[in-house]
C-alpha cells in the first residue's frame, strides 16, 4: 500500500520547496505543465502580459474566481504588480 500524504503534509511539502527557493532567489509559480521556478530578479524583467500570465493575475482570470471573496486582494495584487512594474521600467 502506498504511503498517502494528509492534506496537512502536502502543504508542508509544497511550504517547504516554496521556501527553499526563495532561499536560492528563486520564485516559484504553477503553470499548465506544473510547478516552474525561475531566478526573481530574471522574472520581474519579462514584459507585464508575461508576469501577470505566469502569476495567473491577468484580470480576466482573477474574475473568474469572483465566488471566493480573496478575489478582491487578488485583483488588488494585479493593480500593485501592474504600478510597480511600470515604475520599474521607468528607470
């Protein structure tokens, strides 16, 4: 019989790589394909399309999860990211 993680283990697995990336300078994001990580300062240089895709905050798909009310800072984050990249590439 296969050893099955608890829901609780899982998300300590998945804290645990999140963490141990960021560590390393890396940011982690899921994508169709699955878990990707990439260098941070290398991911906010790519073009906004690409960060909010890869980030899943483009407003189209925050408005899809309008039945959870964290769409609400979901969109906030849109708006933040949006602002700061702008001024990033403004230097």
């Amino acid at each position: 019989m296969k050893n099955k993680l608890t829901e609780k283990e899982k998300q300590q697995v998945w804290k645990d790589i999140v963490t141990e990336q960021e560590k390393k300078g890396n940011v982690v994001f899921l994508t169709f394909d699955g878990p990707m990580s990439a260098k941070l300062d290398e991911f906010v240089e790519q073009r906004i399309e690409g960060l909010l895709y890869d980030l899943n905050r483009l407003p189209e798909v925050v408005f899809t999860y309008m039945d959870d009310p964290k769409w609400v800072n979901d969109y906030a984050v849109y708006l933040v990211i949006k602002k700061l990249k702008e001024l990033l590439d403004a230097k």
